[in-house]
C-alpha cells in the first residue's frame, strides 16, 4: 500500500471516527468501528467488549481513556498474541506499538486518563455517573473527545 494511500485511508477513519463520537458516544467503540471500516481485522465481539471501557472505565473517569484503550484493542486485534499461543512469547513487538501510542497520546493530550483529560479539556472533572454532571462534560467538552477519537484512530490506521 502506498503512503498516499494509507494517508487517504487513516483521513477516512479519522472522520469516521470524529461523527461516530459526536453522533453515538462511547470512544473506544467508535475507534474500533472506524478501524473496521477503513482497516479491517477488528470482530465485532471486540467492539461489544470495548463498551465498558469508555470514560475511563465504565464512565469511573479514573482508567485510561476510551479511545486510547479502543487504539490499544485495535493494535492487539492486528499484532496481539493469539490464545492459542500463551506460551509462545510475550510478541513484544505489539508492545512497542502500543507504547508509541500511549507516548504520542499522552505528548498531544497532557495524560491518558479520561480525568486527566476532562481536566485538560474543561478546566475540572466530572462525575459521569451524575446525569446533570454528565450534560455540563458534555456542553463543556464540546468536540475535544471526538477530536481526541478521531486522533486515535488516524495513528492506529497509519501504523498499520
């Protein structure tokens, strides 16, 4: 594949990834789905199974952001170990392009945890199990986690 292509491909993502966060919510599944999309290789079952990991940890705040935890499951549903080969190794090389990920995220976005930026998108956090609490995050954050979802998965498309 050409750089142009792979360019014009992690630009599709990119965009789909953007309006499905917008449109629908929950970071990581919108990583995954723009990935399945543009890329390939991701089930459906590892979309499902990304669910509770948006806002940090079903919505706790306190865990790894969505959409850089649906950027990891995305690596790992390329180059990750198959359970059939626990013994085989640890695949080291999944690890170092996940720590490209988490380094680039965390130099674009001041952290990695969803509190980390909820602070940095609006100046505070919030308790995203409170309904109240939740509409102001989400007035106050305006597009920032789409853009962060969107970032994401134009990184992962590009790496692959």
């Amino acid at each position: 594949m050409s750089v142009d292509d792979r360019a014009a491909r992690a630009e599709v993502a990119y965009q789909r990834a953007f309006q499905y966060e917008k449109d629908y919510g929950c970071c990581p599944q919108c990583v995954l789905a723009a990935v399945k999309e543009t890329a390939g290789f991701v089930s459906d079952e590892t979309i499902k199974a990304s669910h509770g990991l948006s806002g940090g940890g079903s919505l706790t705040g306190t865990g790894t952001c969505g959409a850089l935890s649906g950027g990891l499951l995305a690596l790992g549903a390329k180059r990750g170990r198959d359970a059939d080969k626990l013994s085989k190794g640890k695949r080291v090389g999944n690890f170092q392009a996940g720590r490209k990920l988490v380094e680039r995220f965390a130099a674009e976005f001041g952290g990695t945890t969803c509190g980390e930026l909820q602070e940095r998108f609006t100046g505070r956090t919030y308790d995203l199990w409170d309904r109240e609490a939740y509409a102001d995050f989400d007035r106050a954050r305006e597009d920032q986690c789409a853009r962060a979802t969107a970032l994401v998965t134009r990184w992962v498309v590009e790496e692959l």
